[in-house]
C-alpha cells in the first residue's frame, strides 16, 4: 500500500489532535440515557426541601417546628439551632468569608434558608415545609449597592460586627466588604491630567443567573457503620467540595467520597458549596438514610450563585488620533448578603484587571469596591473566566465611547491601539503578561468577511433618510481572555493552588483509562482528552475511556470553570501522554534493540531511524511492558501529571454583528453576527464550534434579556421563567464562525481554551452595536438588557 | 413591592354618617372582598384573614390590624395592618388614612390614602397582577360601601356586601389588563 495511504488511514484511526471527532457524551444524551443528580435513588432515600424566607431582611423572632414534625411522613426538620452543636450552621465560603446555612436569627435576603424538612418523598416535605412556623421583625433592606456604604445604611452582616478587616484587607463600612486597587494611580492620573481628550462613561452591567437545565441538588448518603460519607453533587469542583465537606464535618478526606454524575449545564452556578448539599449531608447522618435535595426553579434563580452585578465607571484619556495613553476604572461590586464569589483568594475581583483588553495601553488603574446588599450571594464567572465578561465589556465599550467622541471609525481606533504581534509576550500596565496574540489580521479579516465598507455606506444612507423605518447598528468587539487559572505561586482556592492533574493507564491490549481532576458538563472532555493521547501517545482514542468526577478515582483537581479545562487539565493530559510515550520508547528501544535515541516516534508507535521497516506499534508495547522490559524498569504503563501552569492562557477574537431596529416598535433583529475565534491549537473543530454557538447564544441571552429586577423591598422580580430570558432556537439569531490560530508558547499542546470566549465578546459586541444604531443621535450608551421594550423607549426619548 | 393608593367615594349621606360607617372596623372591613375580622383584641386591635385571588394561586393572610389613631372630629383614621400568608411564603403590611369630608348637607367624600407593602412569594409571581388585582378589590370595595351608604340613606335593612366572585374578578382583570395595552399602545 501507498505509505501516504497507509499514514493517513492510521492517522484517521487516531482520531488525534484536529480531527473533527464525534462526541462520545452524546448517544446516551440523546437518549435520555444519562445520569443526573436526580436519577440518584438509593434504598431509603428521604427528600429534603428547604423553607425560605419571604423577606430580603427580617429578624427571625420565633421558628416552630412541631406541626411540621408532627406531620405524616416527616423524619426532621433542622434549624441552625439543630446545626449549632455540630458547629454546622455556618459554612466558609470559596471569597474568604461565611455563609449561614440555616439562618441564624435572621435573614440577609430573599429566600434564604431557614429550616430543612426531611420527609418521605418531596411532596410530603414540601407540604410539611409550610407547617413551619416563622414569625419575622422586618428591617429595611438595601437593594441598591451604591446605598450600601451610606452612614445610615442598616447592618446586614451583624457577625461581622467590629472587624476593620476582612479576608481582603481593610472594610471601612460596616457594609463594606474589600476594596481591590491594581495599577499606577499616580502615573494614571497624570496621564489624565496631560492628556488632550478624555472620555467617562456609567454603565451598570445587571445581576444575571447562569440558569443551567438541570439544577443544582445533591444526594448524601453517611455509612454510620464504616464511617464514610459518599455524596452525589452537582458540582464542577468535586475536589474542591471534598475539601469543604472534610474541613466543615471533621470527617477525613479518606472517608469522603464525592461523585458528580453527568451534569446538565453548570456555566459557574455549580462551582460553590450550597446550604441544600450541606443540609442534605447533616441530616444523613444524623437520620443514617440517605437523604436527597434538588432545587426548583425558581430556587436556582433566586438562591444559588448570580453573576455580575457590577457597577462600572469607565475612563479613557487619548491623544487627539485616538491612541490611548490611560485607563481608568471605578466599580461598585454587589455580592448579595454573603461574599461567596468563587474566585482565586488573592484576587478579589477576579481576573479584572484584564480590562486594558488588546489594547496597547500603558497606563492603567482599576478600583473595585465590594460590599453587601440584601441579596443572594454569588458572583460566579457565568460561562467566563472570573470576572473577564465584566473587564472585557468595559474596555470594548469604552473604546467606542471614545472613538464617538473622536468621530473616528470604530474599527479604525482600534488598529491604532491594537498590542501588535511582534510585542509579545506583552506586559500589561495592570501586571500581566500576555503569552500570544494576533490581533490585526483577525479584525481584518472579518471586516473583509462582512464587508464592512459597504455595511457603513449602507448606514450612512439609512442615517441620511428620515424616512427611514430602521435603525442600523454595526457592533464591533476585539476581546482578549484571560483563561486557565492557574499559576500556583499567584491562584489558589481555600489554599490549594490550582493546579489540575491526570492520571493515564494503559492496559496490555493497548485501550487505556485516563483520569482527570477537572469535571465537564458540556465541554465534550471525553472526546477532547482521548484526541490529545491519541495524538501524544499514539493510542486511538476509541480505546480511550475518560472518566472525571468520582474522587475516589480521579485525581485531586480543581475542576472545570473559567475555561480552565484545556490550558491546565488539558495540558495535564498531554504531559501524562508524553510520559507514557517516553516509557514506551524505552520499551520499544528494548525490543528492537537498538538505542531510544535511535528512534522517531510515528504516529501510533516507533520507527528506527534510517531503518522504516523496523517498527514496533504502541499496541505491541502496551503487551511488552506486562510482560518483557527492560532490566530495572517497572512493568506496566501508567503515568500521573500535576500540572502548575507557568502563566495564563489569553484566547481572544473579533466579532462583529449587525442590528436593524424598528424605530416604532423597538424590534431588534440580528442580521449577521460574524465571530472569529483564535483559541491556538484546536483539539476538534467541531466541538470548538458547538462551544463558540453555546456561548453566543448565552450571550445573546444576557445582552437582549436577562436581568434579576428587585424591587425597592428586595423582593426578587424574576424567579421564574416566566420572566428569566432564555433563548429558544425560536429567537436565538444565525451564527457565522471563523478563526486563526495562534498557539499559546507556554501550553503543551498551544491551546487556549475556547468555552467562554464567545460569550465574553458577544455580549460588548450586542451592547456597541445597538449603541452604534443611536450614536448619530448623540447617545453614548444605556445599560442592558436590550430587550425591544428599553430600545423602544430609547427610541420615543429620542422623538424617533 | 410597594402599592400607593389614592382613591376617592362620593357617598350620598352626610359627613356624620358616613364617618359612623367608616368607624366601625369590622363593618368596614367586611366591604373588602376576601377580608374578614376575626377577632377584637381590644379597642384598637383586630385579628382578620384576607382572601386574595392572583391568578390561579390563592393566598390567605393571617393578621392583625391596629387602629393607629381615629380622630372623631377630624373624622380621619390611621390604620396600620401586619400579616403573613398562612403557609409562610408571603408578607404583607398596611398603612391606611381614610378621611370622611363635607361636600354638602346629604352629601360627603370618603378619600383614602394607603400603602401597601408585599414581599415573597405573591410579590416575586404577582407582580404583574398586582395592582390590576388591587384596583378591582378596591371598585368592588367602593361599591359595596356605597351599597351600605344608600341603604343608610333609604333607612332600609343594609344589603348583604358583594361577595368575592372569582370568576367575574378574572374577567375584570383580563378586561383591565386589555385595556392597558391598548391605552399603551395609543401612548406610542
């Protein structure tokens, strides 16, 4: 057979690194095959449901349980004063600080947990939950972040009571929870002051909840015989919530078994520890039965992780062609009632300070001030790394907002700032280092893609027509992520330093079972993993089976969020495989008898060099090293990886879309979203591209509809479907992909990681483009959600 | 959320009479519809439930009502009322002013001015219900003690209040809630 031939049926067989592989997940997904948290019945099993307060802030001046125990079917209902014993009722949270798990004589916000009744199943819970009986002594609640520090503003945190410092520094406010300043103030603002045009623009960039399908739930069963703890959790973080679960109960490690099933949707909503798991844990084993609680609706959107929720002031100081000479941001942060933001502890507001965005910036200062509202807690990276949609959406705003003050293209002033190639890695002025990026060609080329000459003729004329019934909005974005936390020495989470790990055994037929620390829930990391051994090892993927999730078998890892999976997991995963191919190599070296050095490695086995016809295959390697190594070696061929990423990964990408608004209605239809996406090295362009999809779509969501409204007695105004915007393939619009590569010189492999690109650059994007629809009319911006109700108002201000 | 009200009766009797109306708490009470006193505590206390329909939920608050001052001369009362849903998932509070004035020998104004507190769950679903509910409470309110007033006038055995009528509140819900659109609609 022709050699080329032969190479590309065994590369095809490998189904490595670029091959446009079939997800492995999903022929049990489609058949509703999977395994979720609530398909979990175990003998025995009771169902927890939790009472929830009706007032964002209350004193709890009585709780009576006895109707509600006395109900049929019912086998407890735990209080924080059943928890006080067991030193239960508060639990530290990922931000440094605590949380109640059941109230502890009062309530901090809007269905907060206050009592957990456990009964028979979860209608007879549910039925005996309204037997308890709670009398309340309301307290003004602050649901406006920018009233938090007020003199007068009532406590919300009265266990905070007289501590100046918090896990974050110093609280100057009662109210106040860290202020986080990166960047020269100084040399910023003398930046400012010399410079011959600056911008400042207030946008606020509202509370939105990930919403995954499934819900959050967990299913706890204590062994009171063995002493072993095994727990079923929605979790992106199994490791991470094994730790909390042995640091909260006292029981070792050893004997705690956590398992995240299949998981249907997280998006960050299930990276924290929540009142129901901890719940459902305690009452297991005080009942000795297993005991199972899964959210409602409308329970996830009102109690478990938010995101966002960010008041921004944005600065730019420029010279008169529009090259930036200096960035300044001030946030106002609200994290609800408890600070259970689930990012690194050293970094407070995440990874904000990514703000300067692809821009060649050289000054830079960022504030961000976090402080408590009567609101659920949260602040999780909603499909994003930590806190990077919020960064990226205010350096992409602000950058339109100058080029409008500027009157220059919007396309054209970010040429003029772009970092450009040959400046890598670049050395941000807010203390990061970029390791690639290409930013030029990548707007280049999707302004060619749409032809973006001929979209502004067209709007300049719809401009010029009075009579015209549209409006023309053409949004551009050029982001750049930060993904893959991360470096030990600056990420840790509760100490751990965040790393993420794999373990890979090959078995003598040559199929192989690898192991990883981190947890998918859509990311397809069963295919993806077995294409990097595929490629790395020289093993086919089909023979790959990939398993996460189990903490019994999976190494210790910090889970899948931030799009970390790849850069770090990923990373793991390829060093494992090259571990695996070095043993082979010796063991191929062994059988041939010649040096390893004499060897190439060729796809899926060795070859002598000069000598193509002496091979040896990695399957007959994989039978050699069970029975025939070389003297000193161990048999078998396993290798393990913890892998401490060096630095970040920095994805990014240049969007573009355009809206047409019907000025009497306020209808805003996407005509074309185009989006390319560099995320380096792509493992499987297919599951690239349903990523890239996912995300626009959740972007689209959050620019065009989501928002948590609460009234001014912090009564939550969208708990329920009903108002919460999620996107069906009804409204959600036509996505036109593309991408570059630029590999990552630090990652194994040069991936970036993908997952949450689009959705960090999407949602600027929407938010410019309907900005750019108004900006002949001197509108510099009005804060989202852009639904057709706020654009028609934006429309009749304006006389439209 | 919060509910202002400002709402006005012309009633066909004279300030005096119509100020006795007004006075007596569980007389006036029961011109709500779904509203009850259960209980006199003492002279200013009462115990009541309220019955409200929101669409297909139904809630029953539990509670009391305390008659913050009543000024006789003035003929003006100050009403404060406190309560929670019976299963525990909503609250709700009250402050009312209702005042009884002149505007001829046979003729005087009952004008009111209240705010209306709910939280949980009826405000976090009932929004949108909320104050089409509220008004149509209110008109059959209005009706009922209107009813009371003429019978007062005609000195004829008081009619038997108007009784909440799920069905033709629904209506009167959808009818207002059309009508809302459709007065927005010109707006625009």
């Amino acid at each position: 057979m022709d050699q080329t031939v032969q190479n590309s049926g065994r590369l095809e067989k490998l189904e490595g690194i670029g091959c446009a592989r079939k997800r492995r997940e999903d022929p049990r997904f489609i058949q509703g095959k999977g395994t979720y948290v609530d398909d979990v019945k175990l003998p025995g099993m009771l169902f927890g449901v939790m009472v929830r307060s009706p007032y964002a802030h209350a004193r709890i001046t009585k709780i009576d349980t006895e109707k509600a125990k006395a109900h049929p079917g019912v086998h407890a209902v735990l209080t924080a004063e059943d928890l006080k014993p067991l030193k239960l009722h508060w639990m530290p949270t990922l931000a440094g600080d605590v949380q109640a798990v059941l109230a502890d004589g009062k309530v901090s916000f809007q269905n907060q947990e206050i009592a957990f009744v456990v009964a028979d199943d979860r209608y007879v819970a549910a039925d005996a939950a309204e037997l308890v009986e709670i009398e309340y002594e309301e307290l003004p609640a602050i649901v406006d972040p920018n009233h938090s520090m007020d003199a007068d503003a009532p406590v919300i945190r009265p266990d905070l009571d007289g501590k100046d410092v918090g896990a974050h520094g110093k609280r100057r406010h009662h109210n106040h929870i860290f202020n986080w300043q990166v960047g020269d103030k100084d040399k910023t603002d003398r930046a400012f002051a010399d410079a011959p045009v600056t911008v400042k623009q207030d946008m606020f960039y509202p509370r939105v909840h990930p919403c995954p399908l499934e819900t959050c739930g967990s299913v706890a069963s204590f062994d009171p015989v063995r002493g072993e703890l095994t727990v079923w959790i929605t979790s992106q973080a199994p490791h991470v919530v094994r730790t909390v679960v042995g640091l909260l109960s006292g029981i070792p490690e050893s004997k705690i078994r956590i398992i995240s099933p299949d998981i249907g949707g997280g998006f960050g909503n299930k990276v924290g520890v929540y009142p129901g798991y901890v719940a459902s844990i305690v009452a297991s084993i005080v009942l000795g039965r297993p005991v199972k609680w899964i959210e409602s609706r409308s329970e996830n959107l009102s109690s478990t992780a938010f995101a966002r929720d960010y008041w921004m002031t944005g600065e730019l100081a420029a010279d008169e062609n529009g090259k930036i000479r200096a960035l300044r941001v001030n946030v106002v942060a609200d994290h609800g009632a408890f600070d259970a933001c689930a990012d690194p502890t050293k970094w407070p507001a995440g990874m904000f300070h990514v703000c300067t965005g692809s821009y060649d910036i050289p000054n830079a200062h960022v504030s961000v001030d976090g402080v408590y509202t009567n609101k659920f807690p949260g602040g999780v990276a909603y499909r994003c790394s930590f806190r990077v949609t919020e960064a990226v959406y205010v350096i992409e705003r602000m950058i339109d907002v100058l080029a409008q003050k500027l009157g220059l293209d919007k396309a054209e002033i970010r040429r003029r700032n772009f970092i450009r190639a040959e400046q890598f890695p670049y050395h941000t002025p807010l203390g990061l280092e970029f390791d690639s990026g290409n930013y030029g060609p990548a707007l280049e080329k999707v302004l060619q893609a749409v032809d973006y000459e001929a979209l502004r003729a067209e709007q300049a004329q719809k401009r010029a027509d009075p009579d015209c019934p549209t409006l023309m909005g053409i949004g551009i974005c050029t982001f750049t992520e930060i993904v893959g936390a991360g470096p030990s020495k600056s990420c840790d989470i509760l100490g751990i330093g965040m790393f993420d790990s794999c373990e890979i055994r090959v078995h003598p037929d040559s199929s192989a079972i690898a192991r990883m620390g981190t947890m998918t829930q859509g990311q397809g990391h069963q295919t993806t993993y077995a294409q990097i051994i595929a490629t790395e090892a020289g093993i086919p993927a089909s023979g790959i089976a990939v398993e996460e999730g189990d903490t019994s078998t999976a190494p210790y890892g910090l889970g899948t969020y931030g799009s970390r999976s790849t850069p770090v997991g990923g990373a793991a995963v390829a060093r494992a495989a090259r571990k695996i191919r070095e043993k082979a190599r010796k063991i191929a070296a062994h059988l041939l008898e010649v040096s390893a050095d004499d060897l190439d490695f060729d796809l899926d086995g060795f070859k002598v060099k000069g000598d193509p016809s002496k091979t040896k295959s990695m399957k007959e390697i994989a039978w050699a090293a069970y029975n025939n190594v070389p003297d000193g070696m161990e048999m078998g061929l396993e290798a393990v990886e913890y892998y401490d990423p060096p630095n970040f990964t920095f994805p990014f990408g240049a969007y573009l879309t355009v809206l047409d608004i019907t000025k009497k209605t306020g209808e805003t239809k996407v005509r074309r979203f185009y989006a390319l996406d560099d995320c380096g090295t792509r493992i499987n362009p297919m599951i690239i591209e349903g990523q890239i999809h996912g995300g626009l779509t959740e972007g689209f969501a959050v620019a065009m509809g989501q928002e948590m409204p609460y009234d001014e007695q912090g009564n939550l105004l969208g708990a329920t479907l009903l108002d919460y915007f999620v996107p069906t393939s009804m409204e959600t619009p036509h996505w036109e992909t593309d991408f570059t590569v630029t590999p990552s010189p630090h990652h194994p492999i040069g991936a970036k990681g993908v997952a949450e690109s689009p959705h960090v650059g999407s949602i600027p994007c929407f938010s410019n483009a309907v900005m750019d629809a108004f900006a002949h009319l001197g509108v510099t911006h009005f804060n989202m959600p852009y639904n057709n109700w706020k654009i028609w108002r934006q429309a009749q201000a304006l006389g439209l | 959320m919060k509910i202002a009200l400002e709402k006005s009766l012309a009633l066909p009797v004279g300030a005096d009479a119509g100020w006795k109306l007004v006075e007596n708490i569980p007389d006036i009470a029961a011109c709500m519809p779904g509203a009850q006193i259960t209980e006199r505590v003492d002279e200013t206390h009462f115990k009541g439930t309220m019955t409200v329909k929101l669409g297909p939920a139904t809630v029953v608050f539990r509670g009391e009502i305390e008659v913050a001052s009543l000024d006789a001369a003035g003929r003006t009362i100050h009403v404060l009322g406190k309560g929670a849903d019976v299963t525990g998932g909503s609250g709700a509070s009250l402050d009312l002013t209702a005042q009884v004035r002149e505007t001829g020998a046979q003729a005087c104004e009952l004008a009111g001015r209240s705010e209306v507190n709910v939280t949980g769950k009826v405000a976090a679903f009932g929004s949108r219900l909320m104050s089409t509910v509220t008004d149509q409470l209110l008109k059959i309110f209005f009706a009922n003690v209107l009813a009371k007033a003429q019978a007062l006038q005609s000195a004829a055995p008081p009619p038997v209040p108007e009784k909440l009528n799920g069905l033709a509140l629904i209506w009167a819900v959808i009818k207002e809630f059309a009508c809302s659109l459709f007065g927005r609609m010109k707006a625009g």
